[in-house]
C-alpha cells in the first residue's frame, strides 16, 4: 500500500448534481495529481496542485475544480454531473522533484468509483 | 499532442510462459516512462526509465528504454495467475507540471 487514502470508495450521483471526492497524501508528499479513468482507458490528467496551487491542467472543463489543503490533502469537485463523467477517479501524490531537477514517482490511492445515473 | 500507446490490448497465457509488454510513444520534452500493474483500482509503480538501454529488474519483472526508437518492453518471466493484471505505460513530460500520460494498458490473464 502507498499511504495514499481516498474517500469516498463508490459514489453514486444523477446528472446535474455536484460531488466532492477526497486525497490525502502520502506523508512527505507535496503535490497531488488527480486522474480520471474511464472503463478500459488508461487514467486521464485532470490538474495537479502543488503546495496549494494549481500546477497544471488536463484538457477537462471548468466544472472540475480542485484544492489542496496546508496539510497537502486535496479535493476534487465536479459540478453539472454527466454521464459521462462515470468513471474511476485516481489521486496520486509525489514528492515534487522539478525543483531539484530529478523526477519523483506518482503514488496512486485506491481510487473512488462515481456512477452518475 | 503527447501519446502512448500500448500493445498488445489484451495477451492470454498460460502459467510459467513468459511475455513481452510493448509500449511506444511521443512526447515532447521526454522525462521518463513508468510502468504501473493495476488490479483492481490503485495502479502500483512498477518501474521508472530515465535512461536508454539500462535493465530494470524486479524479480521476475524487467524492462527497458529505448530513446532513439521511442518505445519501452516490460518483460515477465515464469509468469503466475497472480500476474493477472492490466498493465499500464505513462510518459512524463519535462516543463511544467508533473503530469503523466497514459496508454490505455494491456490485460494480461495467465491461466493455470
């Protein structure tokens, strides 16, 4: 196991709702990056959130929106649910390494399920 | 636009058999390419290549970069039914954010 929990593990929404769904890090682990994959898909970039701040965007609308907490936990929101939008939803947290010049390893959690009906 | 792409889409075998992943890509800026198995849900980190030609070896697991041609193996050797898994590529682009690019994984069933 990594360390990376999310919350909560299924979720079932209808179209036009809004959900909240919720990472914490793995200890140690500033930046968080959040995933969207379809069934049969690879996951999918949605943004990344580093030490509070958005730190990059996948090709994903506005209704996605996210925040990263002082402690580096992190939120993803969805707003106007649509079908479409079912999907496996995957927070990853690494360490951020382009400061240094390195490259970190993204850590996955365990993933929250979302039905949208 | 990067892309990864993975083959093949799906590979039945039988125990003790061994395989050979495939992964090619295009990316601007290359950073580095990982390796995840996913079971169920969390995508486990398998392997990260920074490197042309350099083995990476976790037991009965290896892989290798090639940089030139634009493309990655992962290998399993003997393989066992607790191999079953999909198997996921992503690249890392240099600039900017951290974020990886997928290919849509190989289904990997190895049968007793």
């Amino acid at each position: 196991e990594t360390g990376v929990t999310q919350s909560p593990t299924h979720l079932i929404k209808t179209r036009g709702q809004q959900v909240t769904l919720r990472c914490s890090s793995q200890s140690g682990h500033n930046t968080v990056s959040w995933y969207q994959q379809a069934l049969g898909q690879g996951p999918q970039f949605i943004f990344q959130y580093y030490r509070e701040e958005e730190n990059g965007r996948g090709n994903f609308p506005p209704r996605f929106s996210g925040l990263q907490f002082p402690n580096y936990s992190s939120e993803l929101n969805v707003n106007a649910l649509e079908l479409d939008d079912s999907a496996l939803y995957l927070c990853a947290s690494s360490p951020y390494g382009l400061a240094g010049g390195g490259t970190d390893t993204q850590y996955f959690g365990p993933g929250t399920r979302l039905t949208v009906l | 636009e990067d892309k990864v792409v993975q083959s093949p889409l799906s590979l039945v075998v039988h125990e003790g058999d061994t395989v050979t992943l495939n992964c090619s890509y295009e990316v601007t800026n290359f950073r580095s390419l990982l390796w995840y198995k996913q079971e169920k849900k969390a995508p486990t980190f398998l392997f990260m290549l920074t490197s042309s030609g350099i083995e990476k070896k976790s037991g009965r697991l290896s892989s290798i970069l090639d940089k030139k041609e634009l493309f990655s193996i992962l290998n399993i050797t003997a393989t066992q039914t607790g191999d079953s898994a999909v198997y996921l590529c992503a690249v890392e682009a240099q600039g900017g954010s951290e974020k990886l690019v997928f290919g849509k994984g190989t289904k990997l069933t190895v049968n007793p």
